[in-house]
C-alpha cells in the first residue's frame, strides 16, 4: 500500500514538474556578434533586440513560449565567430542563429549554417556574397546590401560627371565589395564621360588617414567615395579637413549618415556629403514614431540605425516563428519565404529568391545643426526598388 502510494505521489509530482517545465518552455536563439569591437553600433543593436524581444513576451510570447536569447561575443574573428555558433547549436540547443556585424565573419556563420542545416538570421553584414555570390537556402540577411546602398547612391554620383574617384575603403570584405559595386555601377551610368579610380585601402580599424588623404590630394582626385565608418571614418574626416581634401570637391558616402558616427563626429560633420543613413529625430511616420517612444521611454536615449536592426531582426524571427508554429529548420525555412515583416520602416519582406529582406535606408546630405552632424533633404529608399531582378538573381547565386 505504502508503495501505491509513494509511486502515484512521485507520478503526481513527475506530472506538475512537466507541467511547469511546458508552461515555462522558451525558444532559444543564439546571437553572435562583434560587442567589443564594435560597440557604437552593437550596444544600440542589443538594446533595440531586446525591447522588440520584451514586447513579444509581454504580448504572450510566440505560440505561448517565451523568446530567450543567448548573447556571444564572436571577438571580431570569424574563426572565433564559428566555434561560438557550434557551441549554440550543439551545447545550448538554440532553435536558430542571428546576428553578426563585419560581413566575413557573416560569411564565415552563413557557411556553417549551411554545413550544420541550422537556419541564419544575418541582420548586419553589408557584404553582396551574403545572400548572392555565397548565398544558401540556410542564410537570410535582414540589412540593405553594399550593391544595394551604392545603387542608391550612384545616379546623384554620375550626375556630378567627374572623372577621377578616389575610393577609400577599409580592406576586407565589407570593404572590397561596397568598392566593386561603386566602379561597376558607376561606369554604367556614366559610360560616356569615362571613370577612372583611385583606390585607398586601409587596415580595419587602423587607417593612416593623413597619408590617405594627401594621397588622395596628389592624385588631384575631382570626387570621392568614402566606405570608411567608427574610428577610421572619424580620423579620415579629421585630416580632410585639417587638409582641405573636401573642399569643392563632392564626397558620396556609405553609411556616414547614421548617428553612431554622427554623434562621435559632433561639429567636425563635413557637410553637402551624399550619404546612406538614418535621421531618427526627423522621421515620423506612424510605425517610427511608436518604435522611438517606445525606445526612448525604455531606454532615456534616441535610437541608432542599429537599434532598428536589432529590433526588426527580433520581430522578423518573431513573425516566422510564429507562421511556422515549429522549430523545424525545414519548416521555418518554408516560413520565411516572403515572409511580411512590420518594422520602424514600414513592411519589409524576405524574398523567397534570394533570402534577402526589402529593408531600405534613407539618402540625403550631411549638415550641422547646434554643432551636431544631422541628415537633410532625405528621402527614404525602399530596398525593393534597388535589389538584382529574379534573373540577376539566378546569375549571381548559387543554385
């Protein structure tokens, strides 16, 4: 009797411990990113992550669990970006990873996804090999890529009709791809003139921006194009001006727009630069709006551009979790085909051709305001209005 009793009161209590582990139950993400290396971008990125992360959780969750999240540094070193993912994947049994910030080391975790058959919600990494050249049906990238910003940028750039470019660029992938598409895009749309480069590439994150820029000076460059960002892009604009190397004479400029590097260049903001970027204190749109009161209430500071990412690249997980109703690889690849996301930028889908999303930037020009760098005359691009067409498409990736 004594033993009925004792093994139906340890069912009964096998019973609620089970009970209790399903009504607590999460879904495990694994993100990888460049923390420490990168922190003007990436403490702003978690922070816009985890209010998109708490919003789902106050609202329930998805399909009644809870999201968690399981943040790892990747020290900058795809090698290092690798072995974290494996560790995800195989110790702490995360559903899918996300994240990453320089595109080699996006490209490194893209790889892995593919050998491992792990889904990969790239939200950063600018490079065009990341959905296209390098592309695989385990691989989605949330931001707009280097081709797709510099095609943004280029009709203003031929309308200048200068012949002699000097392209600054820090040498890695990132980098070389933002460069190729800017030479290619730029000599047709501008086949008539003729174009001719000079290139200046320099160490991530260890630029001799003095002897770029008299280097630039010497070669009498008519333009430039600029893909330098954080550090190197501060000391660039630094002697460029100390230099008079962008006096009457026009910079188009990736990502120089943004207030992570704003705000650290204050009122040494070069102005009248053509640039991608993101004047959050200036875009009201219903969606933005929310999102930027919710953030600041949350946070008592404005977003950055990576704030945003981070944020659609959670509710982006989120809504596929959700049309899938599984964690199966299979089934959530299904699910994030032309996917529809609500982002701070209005709906964005994820091309079932190419696995990339329609996420846009804005474009306009650099100027001062009360000694602060601000974006004026900007127009928002929508990304699908700059993307390869489905036969571009079909050339470019992996099939």
């Amino acid at each position: 009797m004594k033993r009925t009793l004792l093994a139906v009161s340890l069912s009964v209590l096998s019973l609620l411990a089970t009970s209790a582990s399903f009504a607590q139950a999460t879904i495990k993400i694994g993100e990888i990113n460049s923390y420490k290396a990168q922190p003007a971008f990436l403490e702003p990125y978690k922070k816009g992550w985890e209010l998109a992360q708490d919003e789902i959780n106050k609202a329930g969750g998805v399909g009644g669990k809870k999201l968690e999240t399981i943040f790892r540094d990747d020290n900058a070193n795809p090698g290092d970006a690798v072995r974290v993912a494996e560790e995800l994947v195989a110790r702490e049994k995360v559903a899918l990873i996300s994240g990453t910030f320089l595109s080699n080391i996006g490209l490194a975790v893209g790889d892995f996804a593919k050998q491992r058959k792990v889904l990969f919600v790239a939200s950063e990494p600018l490079s065009d090999k990341v959905t296209w050249g390098n592309g695989n049906a385990y691989t989605y990238r949330l931001r707009a890529s280097t081709y797709m910003q510099t095609t943004m940028l280029v009709p203003e750039a031929a309308k200048l009709n200068k012949k002699r470019w000097g392209i600054v660029y820090p040498n890695y992938e990132y980098g070389q791809s933002a460069a190729a598409s800017f030479k290619k895009l730029l000599i047709a749309a501008q086949p008539a003139g003729g174009v001719e480069f000079i290139e200046q590439a320099a160490p991530l994150g260890k630029i001799d921006a003095g002897a770029v820029a008299q280097a630039l000076l010497d070669a009498k460059v008519d333009a430039i194009f600029n893909v330098t960002f954080g550090a190197d892009l501060q000391k660039f604009v630094r002697e460029g001006n100390t230099r008079g190397l962008f006096k009457d004479r026009p910079v188009v400029s990736l990502l120089s727009g943004e207030p992570e590097y704003l705000d650290t260049l204050k009122d040494e903001t070069p102005t009248g630069w053509l640039v991608t970027g993101y004047p959050w204190e200036q875009i009201n749109t219903p969606e933005h709006k929310a999102f930027r009161e919710a953030y600041l209430a949350k946070y008592n500071d404005h977003p950055r551009l990576g704030s945003v990412v981070g944020y659609a690249t959670m509710k982006s997980i989120a809504a596929m979790l959700k049309k899938s109703g599984s964690t199966d690889t299979a089934k959530m690849q299904v699910a994030m085909k032309n996917l529809v996301v609500d982002s701070p930028f209005g709906k964005i889908t994820w091309r079932g051709q190419d696995n990339q999303s329609t996420m846009g930037a804005y474009v306009g020009r650099l100027a001062q305001k009360d000694g602060k760098g601000v974006m004026s005359g900007w127009r928002y691009v929508d990304g699908k209005d700059v993307q390869p067409t489905d036969e571009e498409v079909k050339r470019l990736r992996p099939q």
